[in-house]
C-alpha cells in the first residue's frame, strides 16, 4: 500500500487549475480548491472528478502497475484507496495549501501549491466544457 500512496503522490496529489481569462480563469481557480479540498478529505470520487481522462489514465496506469487489484477499477475507488494509506495529518496539508502562480493561455494552463516544504507543479486543461488537473509534478521547480 505505501508504493500506492506514492503513486497517487506522483501522480495525481497535486491541485489544479487555469484558465484563459474572466469566468474561465474563476472557474479554474474554483477547479483547483475543489481539487485539493477533495484531496483534503480523503474523497477519491471528488478528486478524480476534477482529473482529466488522460490523468486518470496515467494514475491507474501507475496503481495497476503496483498493485494488481486495482487493475480494470475506476479512479474513485482506487483513489480512495491510495488516500487512505496517507497518514491524516499529512492529507489535512491539502485543505490548507493555496493556489499560486496561475497561468493560462487558450484551453491550458498552469499552477503552483506549496504543501509544507513541498512545492508541487501542475498543468490544468480544458476537457468537455470544464477545467480539470492534466498533469501535477510534486517536487518539481
């Protein structure tokens, strides 16, 4: 269970958001708490809500990879998964970290969030009408 917890670590942990200006850069913002809140609380289905298909994709990928009983699962369920192998101290780091450094341009962007001493990038795109976390790189910057 710890490689799990590393996984959604690596690969999906980090917040989100962006967006190309007005509302679009509101709800982008929006899309990152909502992101880290989710996290926060250990809600696997409310964060994999806010991944694109292709993230979430990634972090199965990765999951299935070191643990076979979440191979053919849906994100929520292996999420909730890896959320509970994180000590609640260390989840609660997420309720509290902010959004910076957003940058977006047309239907991408990017963000910045510190959890304690960790710096974590990430990436935010457009998919089907909404922003959505598209790539997060904890550690990186």
């Amino acid at each position: 269970m710890r490689r799990l917890a590393l996984a959604a670590c690596l690969l999906a942990l980090p917040a989100v958001a962006a967006a190309c200006g007005g509302d679009d850069t509101a709800d982008a913002r929006k899309a990152a708490s909502g992101y880290v809140a989710a996290l926060g609380k250990g809600d696997g289905a409310g964060a994999c809500a806010r991944m694109t298909k292709g993230l979430q994709g990634q972090f199965l990928a990765a999951v299935g990879r070191l643990d076979a009983r979440f191979r053919g699962q849906p994100c929520a369920r292996a999420m909730s998964a890896a959320l509970r192998t994180i000590p609640p101290d260390q989840l609660a780091r997420f309720s509290r970290a902010k959004i910076d450094d957003l940058e977006v341009k047309d239907a991408a962007g990017s963000f910045r969030y510190t959890l304690g001493r960790i710096r974590v990038n990430g990436r935010v795109a457009k998919e089907d009408g909404d922003w959505k976390v598209s790539c997060c790189v904890p550690g990186a910057g």
